[in-house]
C-alpha cells in the first residue's frame, strides 16, 4: 500500500482555519506534547497539523479535502491507547475527536443510548445510572472515550457475563476516508441487511472510518452486586479455579486474577490499603443481580469450589464503599506498574479461559530465562492477560532487543494455546508484526483487501492493524 | 461485477467424481427438485451439478478448481431459507452442505460447542439441553442448518433477551472463494486482533466463504420458564404495550405478538387447539431465571403493565407441557399460513421496538389500499416483523405487479421508521433491490468492494446480497 503522503503546507492550514476557525487549529509549537504519543508513549510522532472539531460535517470536509490532495488524517480520542494506534506516524492532520462530547439522547422506550464519539466512559456510565440504566462495558480506563473504545473493541471486567463493547453498539455514524457519511445499523435489535459494516468498525482503529456518533445498547441496571476477594496460596493454584468456576455453570459478571507484588504496587500508588495482601495470590469475582437471595445462590457455590481448589478464605464485600476501594485499586494496577519502572510495553492477548494457568506460567518462567521484569494481572473470567514488560535499568538498545525476544516468544505461546494477539487494546502500529505471524498471510490479505475497500488511497489512519 | 461463468462439462463432473467419488455427484435428472428452489419456492433455478461434501477439504478442493476454471459455486444447507440465497441463480456447482452434520466437541471448560455447518438446530438444542447447557438463538425454523442461521446471523424469538447468532458465533473455520482454509475467532471470549472476518461472515449469506465450521458460545441453561398468554381486544393496544414493558426495565426473554387469524389457521394446520383464541390479539411472553421466585418477581410487574393498558387478561403457561402447546402453535404460524394460500412473499423487516404499532397498521391498511391479503406475526420485542402477502387466486402478472407495490411501500416505511430491510433472513436474491433503495450508493459500493475484497472472480454465490 502507498504510503507517500502530501506534506501539509499553507493552503492546508488556511482551509481547516476556515472549516474550524483560528482557535480550534494548531500548527508546530501549538501541538501539546501530548498528541504525539499514547499512554505508553513508546511510539512518537507529532502531526504537522491538529485540528479540534465539533461536528460530524466538520469531519466530513476536512477527510474530503485530505482525500482529494492525498493528505492522511489520524483520528484522535484522548490517547489512552497502548499500541500507538492513535499516533500520527505519517504526520498529516490529526483530528481531535474529544470535543464532539454531547450525549445526544436517552431513548427509554428502545433501551438506546445516543453519543459523540468523545463522551468519556466514565461520563456515559454515571449517566445512565442515574436513570437506573447500565452500559456494562467496564475497561480500566474510565478516562477513554467511548469513540476509542468502539475503535478498539474494548472488553473490561465484565466481560465475563456481559461481552464486549461490539455487543453494545447498535449503530454508528461513520465518516469514510472519502468523506462521504454513511450510517451503519440503527436502533434496531436485529439486522440482517447485508454484511455487517457496523461490526467491521467496531475495532477498526480508526482505519476505515471516523465514528462521529453511537447508538449504545443498555439495559436494566442490576440491582445488586457484591464481590468476594479469594486468597489464594500461589497464582498458579487461583488461575486453575477458574475453569471449575465456568464449568460448574455459575455466572460471576467478572472474574479477576491478582498478585502480591501488584497489590503492593498499587497500595503504594494509590496510598491507600488494599483490604488484603497476606497472600500471594488472588481471584476477585463479582455477582449481579436483582435480589441478595439470587446472588447469594450464585456465590455460595463458587466459593464452595474456591476452598475446595485450595482457597484461603472467602472474603465478602457487600457495601458498596468496600467494593469501591478494591476496584479502584483493581482499576489502578496498570498506572501503580507504570510508576515502578522507567518504560514498559505491553502484551494483550487473550488465550481460551481453561489455558491462562499455562499462559500466566510461561510468561512467569521468561522472567528469569530472559532475565528482565515482567508483572502482569488480568480477566480470569474471560481468558485476556495484560501482561507488562519493564525497563527498568536497561539501555535502549538491551530493552529494545528483550523486548522483542520475549514478545516474539509470548505470541507465540499465545497461538500454540488457541489465542490471539490482542483481546482488548488492538493491534495499531506497535502490534502489526505480531498479528501477521499469528495471523498468516492469508488472513492479512484480506485485512489489507478490506482496508482498500473503504480507504483505497489508504489515508485514514496507514500504517495501522495492516 | 462480472457474472458470467463456464459452464459444467464432462471434465469438471470426473473432477468433481474424482474428488468426492461417484454416489456424491449430482447431475440433471438425478438433481432432485428440491435443490432447485428454497422455502417460499419463488426463484427457481437447478443448478447444473450438485455434490454433497463431506469435509472441509472437500469444499476446498472445489472451491480451489472452481476458481481457476471461473465457475460459480452455490452452497446450500436444508433450504429452509425464504430469499433464494441458496438457489444456484446461476447455475454452476451447488455444494450440500448438509451431510456435514457432525457435533465435534463440547468444551465445559470454555462453554463451547464446535459442530460442523450441517447440524441442524433442533438437534444443538436437544444435545447442549441434555448437558445442561444452553445454545439462546430460537429461530421458529428449527430444521434449518447451524451453517443456514450462521450465514443469515439469524434471530428467532429469545433475541429479546438474548441477542441473535452473531452473538454466538466465536469463530469459523471458512473456505474462501479461492480455495484457501482460514480460522476466524476462535474460543477466545475477547478480540481486538485485526478487524472482525468473523462478524463479516455471519450475515454473509455464503457470498463471502463457506463455513465448514463453527464454534459456538453456550450459556448455563436457565432452570425455569413461564409464558405468559395475555389478550388484548385487539392488536393496536396489544404492540403499543410492548414499549412500556421495555420501559419498565423488566428483561422479558421474548415478545411475540399474533392475531386471532393467523391463531386460527395455525390451529387447522396442527390440528390442534390453541389455549385461548377468544381475542383479537394476543401478547405472548417468556420469562426464564433459576428460580420460581425470580421469575415471579419479573413478570408480576409486567402483567400488571399490561392489564393497565387494556390487556383482558392474563393467562400462565407454567407446565412444560403447555409452554410447548403454545410455542409449537407460535412455530407453525409460517407454515400455516402458507398452507392457506397459493403462493406468498414475505417481508421481514426490522423496527425500533417503539415504532412495532406504527409498521403494523400500515401493513394492515395496505390490504385495503392494495386489495390484497397480508398476514403477519412478530418478534413484537425486537421489532422485527414477518409480514405475508398472499397470492390466493390472483393471476401471475397481478401478483407480481401488486406484490412489488406493496413491498415498495413496507420498505420506504421501515425506512422512514428507522428501521432495515431484513431482520434475521437476510436479502440473498429477492430483497437486492430493497437494499439498495433502503442503504443507497455509498453503502451498497461499500459492499460490493467487500464481496470483491474475498471473492476477486465473483464465482461465490454470485448476485445475491450486493
């Protein structure tokens, strides 16, 4: 695919001043530091041009114009991503999304949410709460907007019993790389009307289209919810609960696995005491439901089989402030990780959910056989690890080449045990390499196929997934 | 798109001998009449040979040669579809599918059923239900083929509560119209690894691949179920229920809705008597949950919704025993009111659950303002609607001319209601035309790129969808 790009001049920026006026475009020294990297900051790049827009015709007329004069575009949310997908590595135009932040509407009678890609989850899921609504998508990161986690397809905690952001969008407005606006399902339940475009977005990463608005899917919010922290006397002894926990037929909405030494990370962070760090390890599942009866039918079992597989104890949280503080410090584990060390990079993936006890294992054992620091917790219930290589002391040149040794041999495991590169976080830029090993080229024939489909002078977002 | 294509000779009939022996191929009068139409019968075409596969190599291998000689190929499973997807329009090779049949695994680890294309429904339910598990999509049609309800992402009465295949559906395993075998998803719970082949290919209709495949998500199956019959003095009062029932967050596993006609003539088909056919209209709903008490709890609140909006009562199907009486009397509807005609048509289109009311009294007055018969029922819960116009005594150039005029008109209206063509049945050869006026040029050359992303040669089932 070409990637030779018009380098933006002074015709560009005098017509998105004149799309979006003076003090929404930013040129050079303009450019916040923060645009040119993403949360891990491992890849870096500024845009020759940032432009802030506020509606989807915005959108629609800076991508015709960058389609016309072969200029790229990356869209931007607010850059909470891990694998660079949201850095302009062409340079070109960024779009910051953030400001398109309305919730348009509430529709009570259809159970729809309708937003602007740069509404933060944190924001959509306080506010349908107040209208005793729930969008159950739950990532870490309540600071991402709802655009990136369309784009990434971004799973979270409650994955387990709910699904993925895909299963709670019912429909987008997308600009296309041409910039023409299509919309893509509806308010509808059901659709069979051809393929599905709006799956085909939902985790494109910005590389087929710029979402410019969602309809969300909710429902009821359950009524209770109460979490049991389960100590347990090694990792390897909680991770192989797991599967028991699925095969007995119970339904926790999460099911999270933790480390000491990450609880300690974390308390450190935060400053703030976790309500237990005796043992080594822990699972942390969550039930919801109507009634206390109906959730503690649900629990009492699956802390049955936790003591049998060798569980310390059970400890119950009921009121919602002790909930709280353990899924704060559950939220906090990647940004207490990040802070003990100099750099790190991450890997994603998620394997079937009876294989994570070998997985967590042999990413354990590459810590003294390729010598470096690897911490790592993730969704037990649902199979996806995120697992964290550490700089540390290292110079670049070491880290670089460790980094590349113990990816390259983590993917693999990942493919041996029937999982995939990226279960949460998307491929972007710093992932490619790794998708087209475990993906094989056919496979990535048609993702690049599928790519020129939508953006045939591949402007939108290159270099990206494929 | 080009469609023209070799036509079948003695070489490719030893090829096709040599690859699946003799007693597997097909040709001419050995071609029984039933390959040479679907469920509605309106398209008719036979293809010129058909070989029964019994493994993905197999499909493979004839994919692979009918794309280096340019022939286009039909892939067919029961033909209980009602849009031509799986009559050979073109000729060519039409691929059985349907002695593929095997259940090849079930995990209870990762709550997984891996079957092959050609099992049928009914026989997944009976086998996961015997474990203890649950395979949600109902679809009324259950001697349709897991590969027939994958390619139509079909729907069925529990998407209420449940979701439709899509949501199933966590990988394939697909021959691609070149030969080539790939694995899209897999057991994996997440992904964000490239964008979703597996989404695109539920819903594809066989345009894209052939599924010889697919693993399938199963849940916990709930332990109780209770319908409840509710009548309504007629239909308007029964639909404009239906939104408030959402509103009032209870989570109902299904809303149908009939009328006294469609009841009746069912009761001639079977053969047997309904519970209640003293109404107009009727609500029918399924609530499921572990318990007696929880379900209680759900549905009290919504039978008292509905007697305060005019239902005349409400009567509780508790026994398994009358569950299956009225659900087999809601399964033969389509064919009961096929039997009452001569030839019939069918929209299905989907609505938002608000607008359900709004659809049905247009259809109803079409029958007056078109003269002619139109029958329906519905997933009144997920607005999606079966609507039957019927050819009784009219001649064959009257039908044809009202039957486009009255489905002219039901599309512009979904359209304007903000809802699709189709629903769960998909658009295969009858709806094309629909599509387009409802999707408009963008999408549709969006498809179309799409269908020449996977299938460069257009030889798989060529002219249907896009």
């Amino acid at each position: 695919m070409d990637m030779t790009y018009k380098k933006i001049d002074e015709q560009d920026i005098s017509f998105l001043i004149s799309a979006c006026g003076q003090d929404r475009v930013f040129v050079g020294k303009e450019i916040n530091e923060d645009f040119s990297h993403d949360e891990l900051a491992g890849i870096r790049k500024f845009p020759e041009v940032l432009v802030e827009v506020e509606n989807s015709l915005e959108v629609s007329s800076i991508m015709k114009y960058a389609y016309e004069n072969n200029i790229c575009i990356t869209p931007r949310g607010q850059g909470t991503g891990l694998v660079g997908a949201s850095v302009a590595i062409h340079g070109g135009i960024m779009i910051n999304m953030s400001k398109m932040n309305r919730i348009l509407e509430l529709d009570e009678e259809n159970l729809t949410l309708t937003v602007e890609p740069g509404v933060l989850l944190m924001e959509i899921s306080k506010y349908v709460e107040d209208h005793d609504l729930f969008y159950p998508p739950d990532p870490g990161e309540k600071s991402a907007t709802i655009g990136g986690n369309i784009n990434t397809n971004a799973g979270g905690m409650r994955a387990v019993k709910y699904g993925v952001t895909r299963d709670y969008v019912r429909g987008l407005e997308v600009v296309l790389p041409t910039g023409e606006i299509i919309e893509v399902g509806g308010k509808v339940v059901k659709n069979s009307s051809g393929y599905s475009l709006k799956d085909l977005i939902v985790g494109s990463e910005g590389t087929l289209g710029i979402v410019t608005k969602a309809v969300l899917k909710l429902l009821p919010l359950p009524k209770k919810a109460i979490s049991l922290l389960i100590p347990f006397p090694n990792l390897e002894m909680a991770i192989e609960t797991v599967p028991k926990i699925i095969k007995s037929k119970a339904v926790p909405t999460a099911i999270e696995y933790m480390v000491r030494d990450v609880i300690l990370a974390s308390e450190e962070f935060l400053g703030r005491k976790f309500p237990d760090n005796s043992s080594d390890a822990y699972l942390l599942l969550t039930f919801d439901g109507n009634s206390t009866e109906e959730i503690e039918n649900a629990y009492e079992r699956v802390a049955h089989i936790c003591l049998e597989s060798g569980a310390l104890d059970v400890l119950i949280s009921n009121t919602q402030e002790r909930q709280e503080s353990i899924w704060k410090a559950r939220g906090a584990f990647l940004e207490a990780i990040k802070a003990s060390t100099t750099e790190m990079d991450e890997c994603d993936v998620v394997v079937p959910r009876n294989r994570i006890a070998e997985f967590v294992k042999f990413a354990d054992e590459l810590q003294k056989t390729c010598d470096i620091r690897i911490k790592g917790f993730g969704h037990a219930g649902d199979g996806n690890l995120h697992i964290y290589i550490l700089k540390d002391q290292l110079d670049e040149a070491v880290w670089k080449r460790k980094m590349d040794e113990v990816f390259k041999l983590m993917y693999e495991k990942a493919h041996e045990l029937g999982g995939k590169v990226s279960g949460e976080h998307g491929i972007g830029y710093a992932k490619k390499g790794f998708l087209q090993e475990s993906e094989g080229n056919t496979t990535m024939a048609l993702l690049k196929n599928i790519k020129l489909a939508f953006d045939p002078k591949n402007i939108l977002n290159p270099g990206k997934v494929c």
